[in-house]
C-alpha cells in the first residue's frame, strides 16, 4: 500500500485540479462547534480570502483580525468583506506581527506547515486570553499504516465531493484555493509530540482529506 499509495495520490491530485473544491473551507463548521456561541476577540492567522474570519465574525462581540503574508490574498478579503463587518486584514508574518492584545479565539487552518512549527504554537499561546480557545486544521506527512489507511479511505470521499461541489460548476476556482502550497512535512506522530509539550493538554485527532484538528484551551 506505501508504494501504490503515492501514485494514486499523484493521479487524484491530477483529478482535484480539474474538479476542484476547498478541503480547508469544509472543516469550518467543525472549527465553529470548538468554540463558544460567543466570544470577544478572534485572530484567524493565514487568514486567506477571509471566509473564515467573517464566519467568526458573525459570533465575535468584539473585532476578528486576520493576518496572512500574502498582499494580494489580503487584498481580495477586504473586498469580500462588507464595509460595516468587524472584521480588519493584515498583511504580516504571524510570528512578528499579530496584532497587539489578547484573543478569545485563534484558528489556524492549512498554514502551519509553513511556519516552525514549535515556534508558532508558542506564538499562538502567548496571544491566546485566559479561557480562549486555539484550533488548528493542519495538514500532515503521513508515515505510519494508519495514515495511509486513513489517505486510502479519504480517495473516494474526496472523488464523491468533487462530483458533488462541481456538478454543474461554471464559475472559476475559488478565491480561497488560489494561494500557494507546499507540502507538510512533519509526521502525524511529531505533530503530536510537540504539540504536546507546547500546548499540555492539545487534543489532537487526524481528519479524512489529509488533515489534522488541534484543540486547546488556555487556563
């Protein structure tokens, strides 16, 4: 399975760009049930076309702030955002420029695989308010049979998604799937382990669509 696996991966890949849909957009619902009906702050760091920042903003009593290094990604979510949403955009490096203050709510989706992995969750609790709540969406290298398993089971749900979200699709790939990518490469079990030692008490699972949740509370 270890050999044949990539090859298949390969071709879905090949697959995914001509049926494309958001993996990253499809864990926002689960993001939501992590957190409070209410909250204060948010920061959505790799914040992209703000799809999730503005989903945060509906239960936010206060401002959501995201930040991504991406200018021109930056600059498509200020114009998808309504004038009069709390919501404000930066363009910064999360681990040198998260805007000042403390926040009831950090998510994290697909972007820590770019960052040093250790430094960021430390970053995140430095700016995570007593009580808040961190969730990170990640995406991880699988190594181990059960993540393969996992890959192998994720093939045709993916395919079906594909089928479904593009049945009759005549707009363009979406916004949010436009920023560029670059594979994980940390294992499932490193993920842990760091996370771990970071963030005692992380609760972490793997996903189907080659990702990982991380859930954790500030005391």
């Amino acid at each position: 399975m270890t050999t044949l696996l990539p090859r298949i991966l390969r071709a879905l890949e090949q697959f995914h760009a001509a049926h494309p849909w958001d993996h990253n957009a499809h864990y926002h619902r689960r993001i939501l049930r992590q957190l409070p009906r209410r909250f204060n702050s948010a920061l959505d760091v790799g914040s992209g076309s703000g799809d999730l920042a503005r989903l945060l903003a509906s239960r936010a009593g206060g401002v959501v702030h995201g930040i991504d290094v991406d200018a021109a990604i930056v600059a498509r979510a200020r114009e998808l955002t309504a004038p009069t949403a709390p919501v404000t955009f930066t363009v910064g490096d999360v681990l040198n420029e998260i805007p000042l203050g403390l926040y009831d709510v950090i998510t994290c989706v697909a972007t820590i695989h770019h960052l040093p992995f250790s430094d960021a969750l430390t970053r995140f609790r430095q700016h995570l308010a007593p009580g808040g709540t961190l969730v990170v969406v990640g995406l991880y290298r699988p190594q181990s049979r059960s993540d393969y398993l996992i890959d192998a089971v994720a093939i045709p749900s993916n395919v079906a998604m594909a089928w479904i979200k593009n049945r009759g699709r005549k707009s363009p790939r979406p916004t949010s799937m436009t920023a560029p990518t670059r594979p994980a490469t940390m294992n499932f079990a490193d993920i842990v382990r760091e996370a771990r030692h970071e963030l005692p008490g992380a609760r972490l699972r793997r996903r189907l669509f080659w990702r990982y949740t991380l859930v954790w509370h500030q005391r």
